[in-house]
C-alpha cells in the first residue's frame, strides 16, 4: 500500500506566514504613528497661525498703540491691572490686557508655547511693521515655528 501524504500546512509554512503577518503589522504600526505625530503636528501649526492672526487683528485693532504689543519671550510678560472690556481704558493698558488674553490663549491651546512679537515703524510713513512670532514644543518631535508679518 502506497503511503498518502497529508494535504495539510507545515509548520514551518505556518511559521512563515505568522511572521509575514507580524511584520505587517509591525508596518502599519510604524504608519500610523507617523500618522499621529503629523496629524499633531499640523494641528498645532493650524493653532499657531490662527492665534498669530488674532493678535495681529488686535494690533489692527488698536494701531496707535502697536509698539506697546511687543512681548520679548526672556521677560516675564507685565500683569495688567484691571482688564474690563466695557470699561475705556487707555492704549497700553487695553495692549496690556489684550497680550494677557493672548497669552493665555497661546498656553492653553499649545505644548510649552514662547511667543515673540517685535514692532518697529517705518519712517516717512506711520506704519508699524510687527513680526508675530510662536515656538511650541521643548521636544524635536513635538515643537514647531510660526512666524506672520503684518502692517499696521
């Protein structure tokens, strides 16, 4: 009598395809990682640039007092004294509150944000250049830059 081979799998053709199996998985673990550290990414540069705009329709805002918007991320940023929207304040005091609600925006909205905004005029002209500008992150993986020029 003939000996009949089972038609069944190997183990080593199981073995085989076990680790062709894990290591795609492994694949598209790695892929969505990448995934989420640019879905993060983007994210907080989408933040950024929208509360650069803010600040620079504040500064639009209140013009004449554009110098007084400056913020020098090594110094600590001046407290206001009182910030009550209905009630008129002068030019610095309403950039004081104004860059106090930004900044609070900005740590509420980003990892470890430092922002910088510089203003100077322009001769001749009246205006007022400012650079906005936010970092994010201490980590590589994680920090970023945003940087909006606006005239005022």
């Amino acid at each position: 009598m003939a000996s009949r081979r089972n038609p069944g799998f190997a183990l080593t053709e199981v073995l085989v395809a076990a680790a062709l199996l894990g290591l795609g998985l492994l694949g598209q673990l790695a892929l969505l990682g990448n995934a989420l550290r640019t879905e993060r990414a983007a994210t907080n540069l989408a933040t950024a640039a929208t509360l650069a705009a803010d600040l620079a329709e504040r500064l639009r805002a209140s013009s004449a007092a554009a110098l007084a918007y400056a913020v020098d991320p090594e110094s600590p940023p001046p407290a206001p004294a009182e910030c009550v929207l209905a009630t008129p304040v002068d030019a610095p005091t309403r950039a004081a509150c104004d860059l106090d609600e930004w900044r609070h925006e900005l740590a509420t909205s980003l990892p470890g944000p430092a922002p910088e905004v510089s203003c100077a005029g322009v001769e001749g002209t009246g205006a007022v250049l400012c650079a906005i500008t936010i970092r994010w992150g201490a980590q590589a993986a994680d920090g970023g830059e945003y940087t909006l020029h606006v005239e005022v």
